[in-house]
C-alpha cells in the first residue's frame, strides 16, 4: 500500500538529509581548513577536525527537527517545490542562526566554542542549501517520471458529487505526475454511472460499508455538496474505524480564500472569511518602499525607450502624447491612470464604450507596436510614485466595468483590497486584454490571498521574460 511506502519514503529521506549534512560539513572544514583558502582567510583556528566533527551529533538532529517542523517529512505528491525548497531555506536559516547563538552563549562554560569558525557554518550553510535542495529536486524529478508511467499510483474514493469533487478531479487530471487515481464518486442523489471525465458514479454513500473492509484504497476524499452535510460526521466515523485516510474538501472553497486565516477561540477554530496579508502594516511598509525604489529604477532605465516613445505618438498623431484615464484603484478610490496614447482621439463617451479588441480600428499604427510591447504602460511608474498604483497587483478598471462586474463576478471587488498594478499575476500567465474577465479575478485573488516579496519577485521577473509582450495586448 502506498501508507506503507510512504513512512519508508520518509524514513528515507530523513537518512538522506542527514547525510547531506555531513558531506555539506566535510566539504566547508575542507574549504576552510585543506585549501588554499585555510592560510589566508583571518580569522581560522586551530580547533582539531574531531572537535568539530563532533559537534555534528548537535548540529544534525537540530536541523533534522527544524526540517520536520517545516513539514519536509510529509507527502511531497502535491507540494510546490517552491514550497518545499523555501522550506529547506527557512530550517537552514534558523538552525545555523541557533548554532551560532549557543556558540556564544556557551563561550563561558565550553572555551573552545570561542574558536569555532563562523566563517565554516557560513560555508555550510550556503552548500547545505545547494545540496540538499539539489538532491530532493532529482528525486522530485523521479518520482514523477515512475507515477507518469502508471508507478507508485495512490488510489482513492471520493464521497459525494459536487462543485469541489469536479474542482477536485479537475487539478488531479491535470497534473499527472502526482500520481493519483479516482476510482469513483459514491453520491445519493446522482444517478449510477454518470460519468465526469471518464470517472464514474459507482452508487450510493452506503457503498462506503462495502469499499472500506476491502482495504484497497489509500485514500477517501469527501466531497459533499451542501445539502449532504448532515451526513458528514457519519462518513468521518466509518472512515475513522476502517483507517484509511481521509480528507475533507469543503463545497463552499469559493467563498474562501485558499489560504484561509484561522483562529483559535478557546478550542474553537474561527475562519476569517478573507485575510488579506497586506493589511498587514508592516508588510505595506516593505511593499511601498519597494514600489518607490523600483519606480524610480525604472524611469531612470526606460527614459531613453519612453523618450522614443513620446516622439513617435507625437509624430503619428492621434491626440496628446499622455492619454490620462479614470481608472478605480485601492478601497474603490478614482484616480488618472497615464499611459502613452496609442488611439486617435476620441469623445468621452466614445472611449467608455468598450475596451480594445483585435485589429481595433481607433488603435494607431505606432500605438499598436506601443501595446504590443507594452510601451504604452511604462508612465504608470508616476503613478507608482504618487500612491496610485504598485508595481505588482491587479490591474485597474475603468468605473462602468467595476459596476457591471461587482454584480456580475462573485468577490471581484476583493481585489480593491490592494493597490492595483502595472503587472500582475493573471497578467504574467496571458489574461490581458480581450480575455477572461472571470480567469484574471480568480488570478488575481490568488496573487491577494497569497502575497509575498517572493511572488512579487517572481512576478517582475516572468514581465520581463513573457509579459512585456503578449498576443493578447491590442
């Protein structure tokens, strides 16, 4: 059974880790103290190799430990790397940061921890990191490869047909390498053998009394719609007795954030129904101070393109070089967003009518190599400046379409929550322009409900390799 494998699998990789550690040490006393480097970096000592060897019996099951806190014993099937590695960082970061702190908390009791280089903890730290996360990328790697072929496969059940058990099979079909197979959906109200995505209705939730005894599942998920909620805690306790694992998707996600705040209130668990992490003030701070240094950055680097720019919207004609725009930004407030103009001149009324769309006849020759490029929206680095907008978040609507979609589109406004921005997440992965309405809200509440200086990073850097220019920019 793939239970049984993986207490294995984990085992194994705690032996692994270990070992990592111990080649990552061996290799920083080497640089340290059997390299050139050993007679000419100050600061060396002459502390014996077991001395330092030995403090590997501290060193090692402490790092172990902050590994399993960060959760990189569990089951990798459906973590991002991203989260596992941040993981491994964030462990690294505290262990070496406890080990140093001892070091001088014990110079009193234990003289030698006095001559303990720091430098070689410094060079453990960094190949630590290079090792361990290197060897884990590998058999992430692997892993996926044997699942592909029909390897290592966890089979499941699930109870109940609803919008999370589609939501559910949608995301296991599409990564396959996760190696999960649905079996069926067990559901009172669906008829026998009705069919979503090739995975069959087998019949109804009784069926659970007949499936369990067998022990041939690795894993049931509950999916419930709304109406069967009274069956519930039933389901948990066959579930509970047989011992197969059990996970809960609840039929209300899209109410939720998917990162959803919790909060214990003497044992009772509250969820906050929207936690937005930049309501946090300090995190504010951190991001308006990046959005002022990275504005000013920018102007400075794209003057010479923005000069270019201003020039040829002057010479194509069409109106005043900077078209100004009311857009809606954060907490609901109007403001002028600026770009280069890129339509002839038009009434109010004209330019409220739509936005773009392809081969649209107001979109100047000059204007649509602007779009195409993304040209067109580099003044909005004022708007940074002024506290309009951010460098990263959603982007902004004008008035009429804010109205039409609040009523339209379930928490779109939401998304007011922050600072709108000149790139954002449903942007880097293609909804611009004349796309899903619906695709770049849910896009964009993610980037909200999961904000970080990471993801932000990470945003920049896909605007620079795929978002400057896109085939859906008019």
């Amino acid at each position: 059974m793939i239970k049984d494998n993986q207490v294995l699998f984990n085992r194994l990789h705690i032996v692994l880790d270990g070992v990592a550690m111990v080649i990552s040490f061996t290799i920083a006393w080497l640089i340290m103290f059997a390299s050139p480097m050993a007679t000419t970096v100050p600061g060396v000592t002459a502390l014996s190799a077991q001395t330092y060897f030995s403090s590997l019996f501290i060193l090692v099951p402490l790092l172990l430990i902050l590994y399993a806190m960060n959760n990189l014993y569990s089951s990798k099937r459906v973590m991002r790397i991203r989260t596992e590695m941040i993981g491994i960082f964030y462990a690294n970061v505290i262990g070496v940061a406890l080990w140093i702190i001892g070091l001088f908390m014990m110079a009193n009791v234990l003289p030698w921890t006095v001559d303990y280089s720091r430098r070689l903890m410094l060079f453990f730290f960094v190949i630590n990191l290079i090792i361990t996360g290197l060897y884990r990328y590998i058999i992430r790697k692997i892993l996926y490869h044997i699942r592909r072929r029909g390897n290592n496969l966890k089979h499941i059940i699930l109870v109940g047909y609803s919008r999370a058990a589609e939501a559910y099979m949608d995301r296991l079909y599409a990564n396959a390498q996760w190696g999960y197979v649905v079996h069926g959906i067990l559901d009172d109200h669906v008829p026998r053998g009705t069919e979503y995505k090739g995975t069959k209705v087998l019949g109804g939730i009784d069926n659970l009394e007949i499936i369990l005894p067998e022990n041939k599942m690795d894993e049931i998920t509950i999916t419930l719609s709304l109406g069967d909620y009274d069956k519930l805690e039933r389901i948990v306790d066959m579930c509970e007795k047989s011992g197969v694992h059990t996970k809960f998707i609840p039929d209300y996600n899209s109410l939720f954030p998917s990162n959803p705040y919790t909060e214990d209130l003497m044992g009772l668990p509250l969820i906050n129904i929207r936690y937005v992490p930049l309501s946090n003030t300090l995190y504010a701070f951190i991001k308006r101070c990046m959005d002022i240094a990275g504005a000013c950055f920018c102007l400075v680097l794209f003057s010479p393109v923005m000069l270019a720019a201003a020039i040829g919207t002057a010479i194509s004609g069409g109106g005043p070089v900077i078209f100004k725009q009311e857009r809606i930004g954060m907490h609901g407030r109007p403001f002028q967003m600026y770009k280069f103009r890129t339509m002839i001149e038009q009434a109010p009324e004209d330019e409220e009518r739509a936005w773009t769309t392809k081969e649209d006849a107001r979109v100047t020759r000059f204007g649509r190599i602007l779009r195409k490029t993304s040209i067109d929206e580099m003044p909005q680095f004022v708007n940074v400046l002024m506290g309009n907008m951010s460098l990263v978040g959603p982007r902004p609507e004008r008035p009429q379409f804010v109205e039409k979609f609040k009523e339209e589109i379930p928490r779109y406004m939401v998304k007011h929550q922050v600072r709108p921005g000149i790139t954002g997440w449903a942007q880097v992965n293609g909804y611009r322009g004349d796309t899903s309405i619906r695709k770049r809200i849910e896009y964009d509440l993610y980037y909200i409900e999961n904000w970080s200086i990471g993801f932000d990073f990470k945003i920049l850097l896909m605007t620079i390799f795929r978002g400057f220019i896109n085939k859906n920019a008019y």
